[in-house]
C-alpha cells in the first residue's frame, strides 16, 4: 500500500535527519563546554537596551556589572544602557543600579522613538554612538538575561578565531506551571536551538551575542538595522554575506521562565517565524518544509484512523502504525536531548545556587514527563502556527505593532 510505504519513509527521514542534527550537536557541546574562560580580553562595550522593568530587573544589571572581565585589576568592559524615554520605569531604576557602581564605566542613552525601526534596534543604534574609542568589540545583551559571572569572557572569546564572525548564547524556555501553551513553545524553542550546532544554520540571538567592532562596520549592520524590526537575524545574514560563521557559546545558553498566556504564546510564536521569514529566510523556509511534511503526516494518520474505524481493513491499520511509528523516533532524541540541555544549563549555573536557581532546575526536570505527554498537541498545533507565518509579516512586539514590508523596510502601525 503506497500510503504505508510513504509514512515508514517519513519516520525514516526523520530519523537521519534527527540523528545527524543531534550528533552534530551532542559532539560540539561537549567538546565547548568543559572548556576555561579564555585570555583574550579585548576592550568592549556592553549595549542593553531596556523597556520597562523584567522580574529580577535589578539583580540582573548587578549580574552583568560584576562580570569577570577584568584584567590586571581594570575592567575591560563597559556598560551603555539605552532606553526611548526617560519615562520610562527602567531609566529610574538603572541611575539607582549606577550610583552604586564605580568599577565599571556605565553609560545612559535616551533614544527618542523612529516610526520606521523596532524601539528596541532604535534604542541600539543609539547607544553605537556613543561607545568608547577604544573598543574593539561590541556586546548586545538583553536586561531579562540572567548571566553567569564570566559569560561575557566566554562570549567574546571565539572572535579571536579566524572565519568567526559573532557570536551567541541561546535562550531555553522552561514551563514552571507545566500549562500546554507554556510547554508547547518549550519544545518549539528546543527545536529551534538544535540548529546552533550547524555552522550553516546557526543564528545570532539578540539576548547575548558579540561582534568585533571592525567586523560590525565591514558587514554593514548599522545600515541594515536603519529600517528594520530585529537586531539578531539581522546582523546574522550580514555577517553571513561576508563568509563569516555565527559560533554558538553553549556556556551563554540562559535558561528563562517559560510561562505565559495562549495569547502572549501565540504572539511570541508568530513573531519568531515572521522575523525569520524577513531576515533569515533560509531558515524559515526550512521550518516550513518541515510543517508541511508534518501536515501531511498528521493528515495521513488521521485518515488511515478514521478508514480502519469505518471499515476494519487491516491495510489502514497497518498504514497508521506505519505513521505512529514517528512517535518513538521522537520520544528517543526528546530524551537524549533533556540530558544533554541539563548538563548545559546545570554548568552555567552559579555557584551557590539561589532558592531560585533551584527551583528552575526543579521546573526543567518536569518538563521531560510534559512534553512527552504533548506530543500529540504539539503535531495538531505547531506545524499550522508555522504555515501561518506565510499569511502575514505584521507583528506585536512589546505592546507595539510593526508591519515588516522588507528587510529594510519597517513600518508601526
């Protein structure tokens, strides 16, 4: 029956491609992340453009003040915070975090609002003007980032390496009410980070990433930014256009409080694919390929159920456990890759843990037993939230709507 040949063919796809993506990423892991903070310790400015006040807001500018980047007893970093307005709750905040700090050279930008960029590539571009004459390196972070103490050492530390162009951490949602909406982007997020380990495929993430000073100039990503909606795909095929790689720092992975609303889900969701269709289609294009194949599995086994109820032909039960033969392939990596993104997220841990730190490691360790149990959900939603991306290039960004015409053309509506 071709139908039966056609579903054992998928689970076999997914089962080489599952098994070359994880490799890839399994032996470039553990091969980075027992490694020491390196010594190059280029002079760099921090950029973190902030709007309004994230949980642990305060705590996570002091993280990020006290990094170890010091040589011979001077910081070699400083700090540039950039908001729109200085109305805005965070502006008051970061001069209180600032009389408090004379180490570390901090700085404060009031940006004003551009109708034809993001507020947050507005507030950056602002903050580039204003950096040190002798930075050689240029660190964007995001305020929400909960930092190890040396992250910024391991960050900037592949940029000493011929062919590397950026680098980046990566975020990793975890569910702590284990509700569906808040696991299903958990594993949407999960699927997206197994691509950091292809030196074809992986991305700058604007939460932590960095870029030599020369390089940021060379590849032009000031000028792509003038009229755009996002800062990371951005820089990334800019950077790319110059044959230059992305290096994923798995020591910079953060792990983040995943819970959320169905609709703030939903929202985020389709802002990552629209912002990947713009500016890093390639990428979209893959994830799309991969919802349509998933389409026409889902509608394959729905309908090879449905014919064996009505008619009891064992040809259509053998067609649906041909494609429910996908789902083991499936529960294999969901389970190689929790040890894996546990060993990761459990190094990049400070030393002592906080009651906090400890109950977001708890939080991880439920999130195996959920997403197994979402599975089925995950193949009935995720792969029409993607195909969707292909309807609309309008967005929500922090209470902002923006309409990406091009990747050079941004507009708020």
């Amino acid at each position: 029956m071709i139908l039966v040949v056609i579903l054992c063919l998928i689970t076999v796809v997914a089962l080489i491609v599952q098994t070359k993506a994880f490799n890839q990423l399994f032996s470039y892991v553990l091969k980075e992340i027992d490694k020491p903070p390196a010594d190059y310790l280029p002079p760099i400015s921090v950029i973190l453009p902030c709007k309004g006040l994230d949980p642990g807001f305060k705590d996570n500018l002091r993280k990020l003040l006290d990094q170890d980047y010091v040589q011979d007893g001077k910081a070699q970093f400083e700090v540039i915070f950039t908001v729109a307005s200085a109305d805005d709750p965070a502006y008051a905040a970061i001069e209180e975090i600032r009389k408090t700090i004379d180490v570390v050279e901090t700085k404060v930008v009031v940006a004003g609002v551009n109708s034809q960029r993001g507020q947050k590539i507005n507030n950056q571009l602002a903050a580039l003007q204003v950096i040190s004459d002798r930075t050689e390196a240029i660190v964007f972070v995001d305020s929400d980032v909960i930092a190890r103490n040396n992250m910024l050492r391991y960050l900037v530390a592949p940029l000493s390496q011929p062919g590397v162009g950026a680098t980046t951490g990566y975020r990793f949602y975890i569910p702590f009410k284990g509700d569906l909406p808040s696991v299903l982007r958990s594993m949407w997020n999960r699927v997206t980070a197994w691509e950091m380990g292809s030196e074809k495929y992986a991305f700058a993430w604007g939460g932590a990433m960095a870029i030599k000073r020369d390089t940021f100039r060379q590849a032009r990503v000031a000028e792509s930014w003038d009229r755009a909606a996002d800062d990371d795909l951005s820089l990334t095929t800019s950077v790319k256009a110059l044959g230059l790689q992305v290096r994923f720092v798995p020591q910079c992975l953060v792990a983040s409080h995943g819970d959320g609303s169905l609709e703030e889900i939903v929202e985020w969701t389709n802002r990552q694919l629209i912002l990947t269709k713009v500016y890093y289609r390639e990428l979209w294009l893959r994830a799309i390929y991969r919802a349509i194949l998933l389409s026409f599995w889902l509608g394959a086994v729905l309908f090879s159920l449905f014919a064996y109820i009505a008619s009891g032909n064992n040809e259509w039960l053998l067609s649906l456990l041909a494609g429910l033969s996908l789902i083991p392939v499936e529960l294999f990596f969901l389970v190689k890759a929790q040890g894996l993104w546990k060993r990761v997220l459990l190094a990049n841990l400070p030393t002592p843990e906080t009651d906090d730190e400890k109950e977001l490691q708890a939080a991880f360790d439920k999130t195996l037993l959920r997403s197994v149990m979402a599975i089925p959900l995950a193949h009935l939603v995720l792969p029409f939230v993607t195909l969707y991306s292909v309807l609309t290039n309008r967005i929500k960004w922090r209470g902002v709507r923006y309409e990406l015409k091009s990747p050079t053309e941004t507009v708020v509506v």
